[in-house]
C-alpha cells in the first residue's frame, strides 16, 4: 500500500482536475476531524517560490553525476517545470524534505512500476525527474505539505536503501530539453492546452506559460491529460517534443 507514506494526487494535475484534491490546502478541525480546504495558509514558508519573478528556469543546475540523491518514488510523473503539491507525513520524508531545504538540494521523482511485497522490493523507472521545493506550509495537524517544481529529467542507474527506510540512487542528469517553435499544425493543442491552465490557475500561479514553445506545449499536455501513467511515462522519456505532440494528439481526441 502507497498511503502509508504520503497523500498525493495519482495522475499529476489531472487529479486536480477531477476533484480529487484541492491545493492549495488549508488545515482546520470540524467535528473532531482534521480535514484539508482549498484555502490559503498564511502560515506558508517559501524557499525557491518565484526566482526572478516566477518559477522560470528551474531547471538550472548543470547536468552531472549525482550519487546518494534521495529518491521520492510515487505512482505519478513529474515533468521538467511542473508543479506536484504532496502532503508528506513518513518520517524517512519528512527529514528528506528538511534536509533538501535546509541543504538548498532537489530529490528525484520517479514512478513506481509496480509494487513488491515491502517498499525495498518497489520496481521503479529508469528515467525521473529531479524535483525542487518551491513552497512549504504546516498545518496545525502537524502535516507538512510541499510544492515540488520539475527541473531536469535523470536516468537512474543504481539505488540503495538507507537504514531508515529512504532510498537514495545514482543518476545521471540529462540535459535541459532546448525551446522548439511551435508549428501551426499543433495550434490547436495550445490552444486546448491554454483552457486547461485556466481551470487550474490555482496550481499554475507564478509558472511562466510559453504556449508558442513545443517543448513546454507537450510536457504540459503530458502532465495534466487524464491518460494513463504509461504514456506519461513515455512522453518524459521521449527527447523530440515534436514527437511528445504526435504521440499525444490520438489520445487528446480519446480523453475528451
């Protein structure tokens, strides 16, 4: 079972989308339960929020070897520049996070494939996202949420467990995918692309949107449609955002 370790919305934003989760939260107690609302928390720390005025470029760090990163894995897919609010409350997590923080470091997000009898035996994906906090709050539950910002995709190439419980890998950081123009025969699917941001503007706040730019066209389209996490999958590890477009078009027209 996944819920034992953190509360997350499965499919990316397009969970969001069909209510499974509201963001962002707000703790607050009605009948003796704790219950989250879509409200703002006055109470929310930021770290990265907003660089230079939005979330631009977070893709920054160069890409290298990196050893002993510490690994979040999740039935979900991160995209380079996409938002993924989580609710964290495992202590292997919570320190992980406290660590990334206090250290100014990402965490890898890779999709779990399957699952194992214990967290040791979960299969994951070779290719995942490195991941940076971007905003933080507490709620008065004690429950520490967090919105992770997608920077550079990884391949991962070895893993590890630590006497906690976390995993940690090597990976390697694959390069930042370059800005393609968008060509006239995908107008459309920005345009699509352009609603649905709208009915998701809470999520997307302080995100730069560049709709004439392919790459961020396709990997937006990939994260929000409501497709499964195999074709999710697929569109991080393609590298030709053209190609991301094509392979997405059929199954827009299937997910209407």
């Amino acid at each position: 079972m996944l819920s034992h370790k953190f509360l997350a919305f499965q499919n990316g934003p397009a969970a969001l989308m069909q209510g499974n989760l509201n963001w962002p939260p707000k703790a607050s107690t009605e009948g003796g339960k704790f219950i989250m609302q879509a409200v703002p928390d006055k109470r929310r720390g930021r770290t990265h929020k907003r660089r230079g005025g939005s979330f631009r470029r977070l893709s920054a760090y160069y890409w290298r070897m990196r050893t002993g990163t510490p690994l979040f894995p999740l039935p979900t897919v991160l995209f380079p520049e996409g938002p993924l609010p989580l609710r964290v409350f495992e202590p292997r997590y919570v320190d992980m996070v406290g660590r990334c923080m206090r250290d100014d470091e990402p965490f890898g997000v890779v999709r779990i494939e399957d699952n194992g009898e214990s967290s040791s035996e979960e299969r994951l994906c070779r290719t995942g996202t490195l991941a940076i906090i971007a905003d933080w709050f507490q709620s008065d539950g004690g429950l520490l949420g967090i919105l992770a910002i997608g920077s550079l995709r990884f391949q991962l190439h070895a893993t590890a467990l630590q006497p906690d419980g976390l995993r940690v890998g090597d990976i390697e950081e694959l390069p930042p995918e370059p800005q393609v123009p968008l060509p006239p025969e995908f107008l459309s699917m920005s345009s699509a692309l352009q609603h649905l941001i709208q009915k998701l503007d809470r999520l997307y706040q302080g995100i730069e949107t560049r709709f004439d730019d392919a790459s961020w066209v396709s990997l937006r389209l990939a994260e929000i449609l409501p497709i499964g996490l195999e074709h999710k999958q697929h569109c991080l590890e393609l590298e030709d955002p053209l190609e991301r477009l094509r392979y997405l078009r059929p199954l827009m027209r299937v997910s209407r």
